[in-house]
C-alpha cells in the first residue's frame, strides 16, 4: 500500500484551502488501504486537529510520501525520484516563473500531475476551482465599483458590499448583497449600472450567480447600446459576452468558433466597441498570446485623450494574466489590497481605486477568499481520485502506467521525460535555460 501526504499550503497567508477534507480524506484511507499523512499547518481551514479526529496521522513526514497533493505548487526541493506529485504546477503555458519546478520534476524522474489537465474524453476540466473564483471575484468587483463610483460623488448600497474573505460563508454574502440590491433598487434613477461579463464557463457561472442575488437583468450585447442608456428599469444590468461578440473574422470568411480557437491569427479584436456602454468589466476567459485582447493599452490612452473620460470605471480581472487579455493588469494583488487604478497617461498602478484611469481588481488567487466552500467543493471531486493514484506503480514506462483516462491526461512528466502531450513545454524549458 502507499503513503498519500497532503502538503500545508505556503504561499501566502491567504492560501488556506485543502485538497482533501477531514471526512474525505478519512474515508479514501478506510476505502483504499494506502495510509494518509498530513503535514501540521497553522493557517489551513480546518484544523490539525480535526484530521487528527478523522483518524489521519498529522506529521511532517507527509512531504515523504510515495504521492504528495496539495493545491498550490509543491517546492521543487521536496521532488523525489519516483514519487508523484499532484498540485497546480502552473507549467502547462509555458509559465517562465515555474520551469525550474519542471526541470526538477524531469531531473529527478518524479511524476509531475496537474488538476488543470484532468479532463474528460471532450476536453472538459473534471476538477477545479473556478467557480468559487467567480463568486469571490464579482463580489470584489462589486465593492470595487461600489467604492470607485463613491469616490467620485456617486455614492450606492454597492460600497457596503464587504471583501469575500470578510464573510462567514456564501449564505452570509447572499444575505448581505441581496439586502444591499433591495436598497439600490429603491434609490436607482436614471441609466442603469452595466457589468460586462466576459466568458460563460464555470467562473463566469460563479461571478453571474453574484449578479443575479442583486436582480440583474439580462441584456444581449447586441441590445447593449440601447440598453445601457435606458432609465427607469433595473438599477443593474448583466451582458454576457461570448468568442463571437470579442473577435471578429480578420478576412473574408464567416466567424466559427472552431477555427477561432484552432486559428486565432484569422481573426481580430473586436471588444472596443462594447466598452463604451460598460460600467464594470469582470474577465472570466482562459486567455494565451495567441489571442486578441479584450482591453488594451492604445484604446485605455485614446479613451482618457484630452481630459477625456470613458464610462468603464471598474475591471474585474478574475482570470489575470499579467499584461493578457486585459493590458492594463499590469500586477496582481492580494485580498486586502485587491485594487489599484491604472492610468493610461502615466502608465502608473496606483494601489487603491481613486484617480484617474481605471480600477483593476487583480486578486490571483480569488478561491482562498471562500476557503472552506471552496475545498468542500474541491475535496468531493477529487477524493475518487485519489486511490487510483496510490494504486499506480509509478517505476513502469509511461505507456504502461495504469492510470484512469481522466488522471494519464494530466500526467507533465514521468519517468525524466515529458510525456507526449506535453512535449511542446521543451521549448519553454530551453528559451528559459537559455536566457
């Protein structure tokens, strides 16, 4: 039988979420037979002790064992040849930051797993986050925009709006941001809000759920012109937008969704033209280099020209690829400190949501605001998959491993190579390596 550690999480103070829960890692142990260790943590949210009551053993031999799991990456130092790892290796682009942790993972023949890669026969993630992502991220886009439009003589209920990590639980949030949507409906006049949604996956589905306890309503972007200037309705108003409403065919040839994502070169940017009927942006899109941006640099300075002033106050950049979709994310930023204002004319991030340019809400690591919803979530998703990865026999050539579909998928690096579909991150290892 194998040993299953479960690494403390140390990134950050805010990084309190777990793989595994108490209960579940209890019951994978009961049901499989491979004992479970759990490295001690202070911060983690829920306790030593209640692993301890579960009947897990809570030692620092946990970072020895034959599989180590945690959410966030492992140290590349703790790598050991022929052990596995499964975390959030943040490799998978490319990520510059975090080859070294590749080249380790190579150099020591240890078996590097990531959740992101864990998908079905379609491609769809089977494990994840995201969606609690989404609802911290709209709640601190709303405070944003509750607190920038404030700050410039436009009080609302929106700046009662507390950070995520501030409530109890979801239920609490609901409670408090549905309140706050009965006050603003009662105060509204004029035009209303306009928060733009980009993306309709599982952090989208998280940051809409926000919206819909304020009782937004739903407006195609087609209508969005119409809409956003139209008095006497809702006080706020949700536009969802898909690949067809941010791109559009660079050439002669009709808009496929398909060839967009196989083809992006064929096609170009076309989300300037939403943006000035939008209050409040939250980006919620998988995003590489290889695709147009939502929100650059050159429309930010054209927008703000002359003393100029666009209507879009608030950007909520849940998904955050620094410099990315959106070319104003210059940085990322923490819970308590969640914003910064962006100018255009400088070029200066200054941190708060006041002055001139937009407010970028940049939190990275949004899940660890809701700590507990979020690793309840987690945990009873991957607690089925986890004895399979203790039953593997980790010394055989990765075309023998015996894994299920849906954990081989998310299989980096085995055995000192990179496995097949994983082959094209040897490029980023050299340009790295290199220089």
């Amino acid at each position: 039988m194998a040993t299953i550690g479960i690494r403390l999480e140390d990134k950050n103070k805010w990084e309190r979420r777990v793989p595994l829960t108490p209960a579940d890692a209890a019951a994978v142990q009961r049901a499989s037979g491979h004992e479970i260790v759990v490295q001690p943590s202070p911060i983690r949210v829920f306790a030593d002790q209640e692993y301890r009551d579960a009947g897990l053993l809570v030692d620092d031999g946990a970072v020895d064992a034959d599989v180590l799991i945690a959410v966030k990456e492992i140290p590349a130092e703790l790598f050991r040849r022929g052990c596995a790892y499964l975390c959030f290796s943040h490799t998978i682009k490319g990520q510059s930051y975090n080859m070294p942790l590749l080249r380790r993972a190579l150099d020591t023949g240890a078996t590097l797993v990531d959740y992101e890669r864990i998908v079905d026969a379609d491609g769809r993630r089977l494990i994840f986050f995201s969606i609690h992502a989404g609802y911290a991220g709209m709640i601190e886009s709303l405070r944003a925009l509750g607190l920038r439009l404030a700050s410039r003589g436009r009080p609302t209920p929106l700046a009662e709006v507390k950070p995520a990590y501030e409530y109890s639980d979801l239920c609490e949030a609901e409670t408090h941001i549905r309140s706050l949507g009965r006050e603003l409906a009662a105060s509204w006049t004029g035009a209303p809000l306009v928060v733009g949604v980009s993306g309709y996956g599982n952090v989208s589905r998280g940051a809409q759920a926000v919206l819909d306890w304020l009782a937004a309503a739903d407006v195609a972007p087609e209508d969005l012109p119409r809409a956003a200037d139209a008095a006497g309705g809702a006080p706020l108003v949700k536009v969802v937008f898909k690949e067809e409403h941010m791109v559009r065919p660079a050439g002669d040839h009709p808009f496929a969704l398909q060839d967009y994502f196989d083809n992006p070169e064929r096609y170009e940017g076309r989300f300037a033209e939403h943006l000035p009927y939008i209050d409040a942006l939250v980006n919620t899109i998988f995003w590489t280099d290889r695709y147009p941006r939502l929100v650059t640099r050159e429309w930010a300075e054209a927008a703000f020209a002359d003393g100029a002033e666009p209507r879009l106050q608030v950007v909520g950049d849940i998904s955050i690829d620094i410099e990315g979709s959106i070319e104003l994310s210059v940085k990322a930023t923490y819970p308590d400190e969640p914003c910064f204002v962006y100018d255009p004319v400088t070029g200066e991030a200054v941190d708060g949501v006041e002055g001139r340019g937009v407010a970028i809400m940049a939190v990275d690591n949004l899940p660890c605001e809701l700590p507990r919803e979020a690793s309840l979530h987690f945990s009873s998703i991957l607690k089925d998959m986890v004895a399979p990865l203790g039953d593997a026999d980790w010394s055989v050539p990765f075309a023998e491993l015996k894994l299920p579909a849906h954990l081989k998928t998310a299989v980096i690096t085995h055995a000192g190579e990179l496995t097949p579909d994983y082959a094209y991150l040897a490029g980023h290892l050299a340009a790295v390596e290199e220089g």
